[in-house]
C-alpha cells in the first residue's frame, strides 16, 4: 500500500508518527495494520480513558471477560489481564518495525493513575506490567509527578523501558532528562556489562493542554489576545532545546558510548481542544528531528489531508521564549498553570480508571 504523502514527510524530517489509541476490534479488523502500511503509524499510546472507551463499546472483550469471570479473578486483576492482552498483541502486531526502527514499534501501558503520588507502588507495579506482557517493545508508562521521578530511575535501572508521561514545565521535563540518566548511570554501576542499548524511554511533553489554561487565564486578565494559542508550541519548542542541551552534555556522552540511546521527546496531547485553531497546529509547528508525536486518529488524519511542516523547532528559540515571557507578563503565574495542569491530569486518569474498573466490574457480574 503507498504511504500518505504528508505523514511520510512528516516521517522523513525526524518526527516518528504514532497512534494515541488501541482497542481489541482496531487489532482485529486490520485497522492498526493499515495504519502502519499507509499512514506511517511506527508507535502505539494509551491510557485509562483510551481503555475505557474500548471496553465499554465493544463485544470483542465479551470471551475473555466470561472466562474471567466463571473463574472468579478479581476486578483489578481483570482489567490488567484485558489490557495487557491488547498491548501484547499490539506489540506483536509492531514487532517487525521495532526490528527495523529501534526505539520505535513500541506501545505504552500506563501504571494505575491512583499511584502517581506512591513512589514504591509505582515502581512495583511497573515491574509487574512489564513481567506480564513480556514484550520487548513495550514502553510503561509512569507520570512525571514528583513522586514517580524515583520510579523512573528505579525502573529504567531495572531494564525496563520508560514512556515518562504528563510532562508540562520545562523545570521538570529536566528533573525526567536527570532521573533517565541516573537510571542509566545506576544500571552500570550494579553491571558494568549492561547492554544499555536494549533500553528506550520517551519523555511525553503535553502541549493542547497548555493552551486551553493559559488562554481562559488570558481572558480572565483582559490581555492582548494575540498571545492565545501560542504557549503551548512555545513551551514545547523550549523543551526541545532543553533535550539538546542535555543530550548533548559530557554526562550523557559518557552514556552514549556504552550503548545507551537518548530519552526522545514525545509530544502528546496534540488534538486541538480550540475550533478557531488550525486542526494540525500541533504537529506542523513542532517539527524536529528525532520526536515522536502521538495522535489521535482524528488528528493524524487531517494532517493526512492537508498538513504541512512549519518552522523548524531549532529556528524557533528566541520567539518561543519571548512569547513565554510575554504571556508572564501578562500576569500569568506559569508555575501555578502548570501545577494545575498536572493535578488536573492526574485526577483525570484516575476517574477514567475508576470508569474502567467500574465498566470491568459490571461486564464480570453479567458473564458469571
């Protein structure tokens, strides 16, 4: 099948191209495997909410959930087994393009969000996920919360490849660089023979998001309404220089040289939330080589249509960082946008997970 013309030059100037959704019948009816034949789809993400949304709309869960059932297994130990059964075959389904292009044809499972601020609980239980699907192109996923940073490190020494997520300010996109380094640097120290190149980790930079609190903060301060809709690129853009700066660095060089490859910036949370705005203003302004950007099918199909790459990221420093410092001047507190956005994330995730639970828990009383 020929590729899309636009996702493929998306492809081609660095920028890896994955799906931020699975479910049981996209795997099935051949809708994944269309999507790396002709749309340039390389990766997989998830979440509870993608979960959710899968389980609850579909019979393709109905076998499975009635053999759990009829033995018994616990709620959450069913919603483990359903999910990790979908990762798996997914990972299966990328396994070919993981053999081709390392780093990607992988997919993420995220920890249980009620977790985030348990740093043991964190690191136990992506351990766990990693041991059940048991596939090398997994990534699990652990919010960047202050919290899971050691569970990072921990996890990333252990050998377990890292999808970092829920990423919104720059101070702790480089507290996640650090804790993937130290991972690294820890994995060496127990086994000097450690073959780091076998480890991958993204880092998950949120971007629509920025926007949508940062142009109601905006409006609520009457201020020039010319800054709306641009924090969000410019806070990514930043992020990108701050991954050269450090993957750049003697301490990472040192790394490198033992086999280890870089933590790629990953940008997520690319569906516009605002109509005003471009439907690909996620994706053509952060252009730049070796990121991922993870899209929802709506999103990676309209830059299909009619997406074209803007300014390189790297042309894009000095204007990225006059528009933050506008937007400060303004009169908006960033750190507080920030900190509200991940609380806000976080909450998000852990309702979804309780709609998951709660969805898992009525289809097993119906099939018992």
């Amino acid at each position: 099948m020929a590729q899309n013309e636009n996702l493929a030059e998306l492809s081609k100037a660095g920028v890896a191209v994955w799906l931020d959704d699975l479910s049981r019948d996209r795997i099935r009816s051949g809708n994944l495997q269309q999507m790396v034949d002709e749309y340039s789809v390389v990766g997989v993400t998830t979440n509870p909410t993608i979960f959710a949304a899968a389980i609850s709309g579909s019979d393709a869960y109905d076998d499975q959930v009635h053999a759990l059932a009829v033995r018994k297994v616990s709620v959450e130990e069913s919603l483990r087994t359903i999910t990790a059964a979908d990762v798996r075959d997914a990972c299966d389904l990328l396994a070919p393009v993981a053999q081709r292009q390392p780093g990607d044809g992988r997919v993420s499972l995220e920890v249980q969000p009620g977790i985030a601020h348990d740093t043991d609980a964190t690191a136990a239980e992506a351990a766990h996920l990693w041991w059940l699907v048991d596939r090398p192109n997994l990534y699990i996923k652990i919010p960047a919360t202050e919290a899971s940073l050691p569970a990072i490190t921990t996890s990333i020494a252990r050998g377990i490849s890292v999808n970092v997520t829920l990423i919104f300010s720059l101070e702790r996109y480089r507290a996640v660089m650090d804790a993937y380094l130290s991972g690294l640097e820890q994995r060496v120290a127990e086994d000097p023979d450690a073959d780091l190149s076998q480890l991958e980790s993204v880092a998950s930079f949120f971007v629509s998001r920025v926007d949508s609190e940062i142009d109601k903060r905006l409006d609520a301060a009457g201020a020039d309404a010319s800054l709306k809709g641009k924090a969000g690129v410019a806070n990514a853009q930043l992020a990108y220089q701050a991954y050269e700066e450090v993957f750049s660095s003697e301490r990472w060089q040192a790394l490198e040289a033992k086999g280890a490859r870089r933590q790629r910036p990953l940008w997520a949370s690319t569906g516009v939330k605002n109509p005003d705005y471009s439907d690909t203003l996620y994706l053509s302004e952060l252009i730049a080589p070796g990121t991922v950007n993870t899209m929802p099918e709506k999103t990676l199909m309209a830059y299909a249509d009619h997406g074209a790459p803007g300014t390189p990221v790297q042309k894009s420093y000095d204007d990225a960082a006059a528009v933050m410092q506008a937007v400060s001047d303004a009169g908006i507190d960033l750190d507080d946008v920030f900190r509200q956005l991940e609380e806000e994330a976080v909450q998000k995730f852990v309702d979804s997970w309780d709609e998951l639970t709660e969805s898992v828990r009525t289809e097993l009383e119906a099939k018992a």
